[in-house]
C-alpha cells in the first residue's frame, strides 16, 4: 500500500483489494494516457502505458503497465500524484532508473538549496521516448516540483519588515554566486563560504540558550530517512488552496510554498497537518519530492 494515498484524500484504502479497484477506475477514467515501445534493450517489445486520473484538482492516480502481444494490460505499479503548477528550477538536470521497476529519480543541483536534490520523476514516457531517439541530454528544459505530505504543522511567520526582506534577498543573491564561484574552484569564494558558515555557527549558538530554533531559522530543507527523495522542510506559504477528492469526499490542502527561495506545491490531508494554513505563515513536514521535467515545446 502506497504509504502517501491519504495525501491525496484515499485514507481508507487500507487492502490490496480496495487498491486493485482504484487502480481499475483509474484507468477507465484517466484524463491524460501515454504510451511508448520498450526496446530490445529491455527485454521487451511491449507497448508502455501511464495512466493518469485525476480525482480532484491537480490531484489523482498515475498507474504504469505493459500491454502483452495479445493487447491485454498487465498492471505493474502505480502512485499518487499532485500535477504542480510553478517552475521551481530551470537547472541541469539528470535522470536515473530505479532497479527494481520501470521508474526514475531526477537529480538537480541548485544554489538556492545548497545540496543536490533528488524527486520521483512523474512523466517518464518522454523521457523514455527521447532516451529511444537518442535525443538526450535536452537543454532548455525546466523542472515543476511538487510534494505530498503525511504529516505537517503550521507555525508563525518571523517578523519582517521590507527592509529586512531585501537584505535578505540580496543575501541569497550574493550567496548564491559565491557558491557557483566556489564550485568553478575560486578559492577567494571558498574562504569566504567558509567563514560565513563559521560566523552563522557561532552567532546561533549563543542565540539559541535564549530563543526558539524556529525563531532563529525562517526555512530549510533537509534530507529526511533512509530514502532519497524523503525531505524534512520548513517554508513560507505562499498559496493554499482546499481541494475535495471526489471520490472519498475527503478534503486536503494543496500549499504553494517558498523554500529556500525554490517554490512548489505540497498536498496533505486536511486529518493530517495541525494548525491552520494561510498565506505568510510557515509550513513545517515531512514531503515525499516528485517532479516534471518541462522539455520544449517541440519535443513534446
């Protein structure tokens, strides 16, 4: 059993056989369907289909398969879905198949987080399709992040005013470059990183006997667990939205966040998160990361 189904409003799909349902409604119903050869390569000549079904706005279904010689649809695996709507990088990227199943993570490197980030990539049938053609790498591209969260709380904003917001742009900004310098192997910048990360250590140590962490940090976004596309995040809400599975009837947030300057959608049930979500204040959970690569439009 999918672990983030409740995220998308199916909480009460507790069996395998209530799975099997909705993944058969799913495809009867599904709004976008794609499809693809396999190659020798992959010990297959199959037609691969996805299937995406949408059971609210922006949230659904997406179930992956293979049709046999006979035009019979085998069911391999399926996952819940939330379709984002922001461009959350216009980075390189890479992309590498799971081991056990037809699947993929995408890998990007972006200043504004400061590590490398790993997601769930949801439209493989491109990929797949451009991988066949040996078209690949493709630049140009962009990349649509967005998160479902089974647990998550909200917490105050940190006061700011407008000039605390443009020091702290101007911050990001600069810091963002002396990293892009540093990675080109400028040693001044290196040195510099270096002390900043060193004053920043020091100066939340003797803040943090006297004042709350939450206090002191505004956002993050940290690797969570064992798996690699499991985050621990804090950021700043920028949108929400309620949004009803039609099916179940249950409802969920969709929560357009600021993490670390990177925007994107996070859905959780509304059982699920503790406070109430509103623009300005900060949403902290853990997410499961996805993502579409947005190839040109001549490509698609």
């Amino acid at each position: 059993m999918h672990k983030y189904l409740r995220a998308i409003g199916f909480s009460n799909i507790t069996s395998k056989k209530e799975l099997q349902k909705l993944v058969k409604k799913a495809v009867r119903i599904a709004s976008r369907k794609s499809y693809t050869s396999l190659n020798a390569a992959m010990d297959s000549n199959c037609l691969y289909a996805e299937y995406h079904a949408e059971f609210g706005e922006r949230i659904g279904l997406c179930v992956r398969g293979e049709y046999d010689e006979n035009n019979v649809f085998s069911y391999d695996y399926c996952f819940p879905f939330l379709r984002g709507d922001k461009i959350s990088s216009t980075e390189d990227l890479s992309v590498e198949q799971h081991i056990e199943k037809l699947s993929f993570a995408g890998i990007i490197d972006d200043f504004k987080i400061g590590i490398s980030v790993i997601f769930y990539l949801q439209n493989i049938i491109t990929y797949l399709k451009l991988d066949h053609a040996d078209r690949l790498p493709v630049h140009g591209t962009t990349l649509t992040l967005s998160a479902l969260s089974d647990s998550g709380k909200i917490l105050l904003p940190i006061r700011k005013n407008k000039e605390d917001i443009q020091r702290i742009q101007n911050y990001n900004h600069n810091k963002n470059q002396m990293i892009a310098a540093a990675k080109n192997g400028d040693q001044e910048a290196i040195e510099s990183l270096t002390m900043e990360d060193m004053d920043t250590y020091s100066a939340i140590q003797k803040k943090i006997h006297s004042e709350d962490v939450f206090s002191l940090v505004d956002t993050y976004f940290m690797p969570y667990g064992v798996e690699c596309d499991l985050y621990s995040i804090l950021g700043e809400i920028i949108s929400c939205e309620m949004v009803i599975n039609t099916l179940t009837g249950e409802q969920v947030y969709i929560i357009g966040l600021n993490v670390n300057d990177m925007m994107f959608d996070v859905c959780i049930n509304q059982q699920d998160i503790l406070g109430e979500p509103a623009v300005g204040r900060r949403f902290k959970g853990t997410i499961w990361l996805q993502g579409q690569i947005n190839y040109p439009q001549e490509l698609d």
